[in-house]
C-alpha cells in the first residue's frame, strides 16, 4: 500500500485532470458541466501535493487524512454558523462562500479530489442535478451516479469525551423546523473550467443547495430547494468548536 501511494506514475495520472492556477472567487454563476471531471494540463512532478504516511494504513495529503484500508476520509473544520439561514452548503473553505456554510475549513478541495481518486471512490453527476434542469434536459441515470457517503461530525468539547453526530442533524429543514435525519451524500466530484479546478477556486466542499461545483452534494427530496435548508442550533456546538468531517464510504 505504501508503493502505491507514493508512486509517482499514479500522481501523474490524476494531475492531468488538474490546473493549479486558483483564486477564490465569490457568488458563481451555476451552470452543470457534461463533464464532472474535464480536461486540464498537466502539473508538474514538483508541484504534486505529496502524500505522507503517519500510520500502518493511514496517510496524509495536506490537511486531509484518510485511511487506505477502511477508505474513510477526515477533513478538519471549525463550526462557522450555528442557527438561522438559509444555508447552502455544510463545508466550504475559509475563503468560499463562509456565509452560507455550517463549517468552514482551511483544507484544499483539490487534495480531497485526488484522494478520492487514489481510495478508487467513484464520482459522477448521472441524474444527481436533473431537479434543476428542465425536463428536456435530464438525461442522467443512477447508475452514472458517485459513490454515497455517510457524514459524520466528531469533536471534543473541553473538558469532556469525544462526541459523534451524523452531519444531517446539524441541517434544519425549514419546512418542519426540525433536523434531518440521517442519509447518504453523493460524490460528485467537481469539474476543470478555463484551466481551473472549480472547486478549489470557489472553497466548495459539501453542498445543502445542489452544486455542480462543489465536491459531494445532498442528494434528499428538496435539495434543489435554496431557501429550505437552515442550521439546527439545537446540536450544534458553539462558533469556533473544531470539528473533523469523516467521510465514511456506504460500499
């Protein structure tokens, strides 16, 4: 397992998918690319993002962790919003859209791309966007679909144990005034425009409101919704908690 992450010919592989030409911008234009994953060029060997090995399956790109034989992915976070909305995703960067998000991250949205491509977790549109399309229009299937995962939270408040929570719950639905229960969010995966990663350039990680550019979006009836979705400060834990996202693979 170590040979094949720190393998440079696998890196090379994802890189083409990939430009390193960012800059975070605001309030987006959203439109649903044919193609989830797009075409960019190359990067260079020396600007690959490395991976580091810190336990007998568990690596580290950046400031995402994930372990190779469970394929469950962490991402560090600090909780930005906890009650009143609406809301439009659950995780962005910190230099994203962090007035419509639960939590924000200083993590890199095309390091968890290509951690996602080196666990082998599939992505892909299939008919996840067909809510916002017209009728005409929708020609996607379950089986193009990304992988599901579940969300969970895990955080530790002073002076007490180590809590979990399904990330669901922490999303208030504004027709019922109560937490969602818990279900499945999609890999999607983000798209290459003009040379850019999109996800990268706008902090997208996790959306509520369907995304095409973020990384993984809510798949329930009414994510087309933007004005549905709320913070459930019922659960949430005080502003500037830090938190850790796990990503845990349904298959």
């Amino acid at each position: 397992m170590k040979a094949t992450f720190h393998s440079f010919p696998i890196f090379l592989l994802i890189g083409v998918l990939f430009s390193l030409n960012f800059s975070f911008a605001q309030e987006p234009e959203r439109k649903i690319p044919k193609n989830p994953e797009g075409d960019a060029p190359a990067i260079k060997p020396e600007d690959m993002p490395r991976v580091e090995k810190i336990g007998e399956t568990r690596f580290r790109m950046g400031q995402i962790e994930f372990d190779a034989k469970a394929k469950e992915i962490f991402i560090p976070a600090v909780v930005n919003k906890r009650e009143g909305g609406p809301i439009e995703y659950v995780l962005v960067h910190e230099k994203g859209k962090v007035h419509e998000s639960i939590l924000t991250t200083t993590a890199s949205p095309l390091h968890l791309q290509i951690v996602t491509k080196l666990l082998k977790h599939k992505s892909g549109f299939g008919n996840v966007f067909d809510p916002m399309l017209a009728v005409e229009e929708q020609a996607g299937t379950d089986v193009e679909n990304g992988d599901d995962f579940t969300l969970l939270i895990r955080w530790t408040p002073t002076g007490k144990k180590q809590m979990e929570q399904d990330l669901s719950e922490w999303i208030s639905d504004g027709e019922t005034l109560e937490g969602l229960e818990p279900a499945p969010w999609t890999l999607t995966g983000s798209s290459v425009f003009r040379g850019s990663f999109s996800a990268e350039v706008e902090g997208s990680f996790i959306a509520v409101y369907l995304d095409p550019v973020a990384l993984l979006n809510m798949t329930r009836k009414g994510a087309h919704m933007d004005e549905r979705w709320g913070a459930n400060d019922k659960v949430i834990p005080e502003i500037g908690q830090k938190v850790t996202v796990v990503l845990k693979p349904q298959s």
